[in-house]
C-alpha cells in the first residue's frame, strides 16, 4: 500500500477544510470564502484522498466531522491563526481605512458617539456608509456591517453591539397631560418589535393606535423629544437622552427580544487586532 504524501498540501484545501468543519457546511464555507459549494466539496475531497482518510460524514442533509476529522481541525485552526498573526505582524496587513456599513440611526446614535475611541484605538481613517435598504442587498465586502438579525450569518467575525431591550419613553412634560397609556403613541417601522408585541407581552390595550409613523429610528426619537409621543424605544440606543433627561422612561417593564443589532466582517476585511479594537470599541460593555 503506497504511502500518502503531505508534502505541499494546497493552503486552499486546507482553508476549505477548515471554514467547512468550522461553520458546519459546505453551503456556508462556500459563502464565507466566496466559492461554490461543488468547488468546497472538492477541495475537501481532494484533500481526503492526499490524506488517505474520510474528514467528513456525508449525510442528506448535513455534515459532521469523522473522528480523525475532528482531532486535525484544532491543529489546523492553531496553524492558520498563527500564519494569519505572523503575515499581519511582519507585513503589516492592517489596514488604515475602514469602512463601516450601517443605518443612519445606528450610525448617529450608536457609531458617533464612539468614533473618538475607535479612531484613537485603530489610528485608522473611518468611512460611514449609510445602509440603503434594497429588494437584493449587494455584497460588500469592502465594509464592515451592523445589520439587525440573529447573528447567524456566515462570516468570519461577529458580535453584537448590544442586548436588546425596550421600553416605552416619552419628553418629561408630556407626562403632564396624564397617564402615558392614555397619551398619543409613536411607532417606527421595521425589524424590532413593536407596540403589539408589547401589549401581547405585558397585557396593556393595543390603544390608542399610533399617530406617527417612521422609518427610521432617530426620526422617531426626534419627535420624542419634540413631545410628540410616546416611543416604544430600544433602550440602549436612547440611553444618553435618558442620562440628559430630553427623555424619560414611562414603565420599568421592559421587553426583551433575541435579535439586536450585529457588528460583522470577513478576514478578508481587517485583522484579528483592528477587530478587537473595533469591538472594544462599539459593542456595550
């Protein structure tokens, strides 16, 4: 029986491997490196077949790694983190602009606050780009993401921002005018949840129906702070017009939802270092 050879395995196969037993499809390290999933499948099996061994169990539906699969992968992990750490350190791969992809809510309320600390921390030129909502998102690969989901998406580096919590605020001399379920509601259109999910939660009348209606969450604060009404609002985001007194809580209830706001970016983007600062930077602590 002739011997396989490891001499010269092609880095590609090995990445394949890696981004495939990482993330637990071949689906999903086709999108995180940019490749088809037929062109993952074989680089895997070409490295399979160097190796003499099964990496993968192939099932309908789904993968999982072999026993010999599952002890290689932490070797594999230490080996590309380490060449990524020395290519950065020795060639200097950083680079000194970065391009963050966000709403211009989550941009004037969240990132600017910030910018200071995370210029002063990366030393980088900081680009803000405002999320246009589209039927097809477009691919950037050129940014750095805050997007509103679950954090399951196939890249490299995410983190939330934040944990998402809500609760209704309104300016303090609108409370004058009565109990705040009676005053005039303000409602912000998309992916948070809204005044049905709170009065389903906590049992309060779905009245009155909103008066105003926006698109984006900084209008709606402004109104707020116009005392044009009441907003079911992400706490977080208005935490500095709480601490400034421009708005006030109205019930110490708050709901809780899974989905927030997730900082995201591909290695391909920053370094391991620029995305600690990053982080450390401008998710809640």
């Amino acid at each position: 029986m002739q011997t396989p050879s490891f001499d010269q395995l092609p880095l590609e196969w090995i990445r394949a491997f890696e981004a495939a037993a990482r993330l637990g499809s071949f689906t999903a390290a086709a999108a995180e490196t940019g490749l088809t999933q037929s062109a993952i499948s074989q680089r895997i099996g070409h490295l399979e077949s160097r190796l003499g061994t099964r990496l993968f169990l192939r099932l309908s539906r789904q993968i999982s790694l072999t026993p010999e699969g599952e002890a290689w992968l932490p070797h594999v992990q230490l080996a590309l983190e380490g060449l990524r750490d020395s290519t950065e350190a020795l060639f200097g791969v950083a680079r000194n602009r970065l391009t963050i992809s966000a709403s211009s809510s989550i941009t004037d309320l969240w990132i600017v606050p910030r910018l200071a600390r995370l210029t002063q921390d990366t030393g980088a030129e900081i680009r803000l780009r405002t999320m246009v909502v589209t039927t097809g998102e477009a691919r950037e690969d050129d940014a750095i993401r805050v997007r509103y989901g679950a954090g399951d998406w196939p890249v490299a580096f995410r983190a939330p921002l934040y944990e998402e919590r809500l609760s209704p605020v309104a300016a303090p001399a609108l409370f004058e005018q009565g109990a705040w379920a009676d005053l005039p509601r303000i409602s912000v259109a998309g992916p948070r949840p809204g005044w049905r999910q709170w009065s389903e939660r906590f049992g309060t009348p779905t009245t009155p129906v909103p008066h105003l209606r926006f698109d984006t969450f900084a209008s709606a604060l402004a109104a707020t702070r116009a005392g044009l009404g009441v907003l079911l609002a992400s706490l977080p985001l208005v935490q500095a017009d709480l601490d400034a007194g421009t708005v006030k809580r109205a019930s110490p209830r708050e709901l809780t939802h899974h989905e927030t706001y997730w900082l995201l970016a591909t290695k391909e983007r920053l370094s391991r270092r620029q995305w600690h600062q990053l982080t450390a930077s401008l998710t809640e602590t």
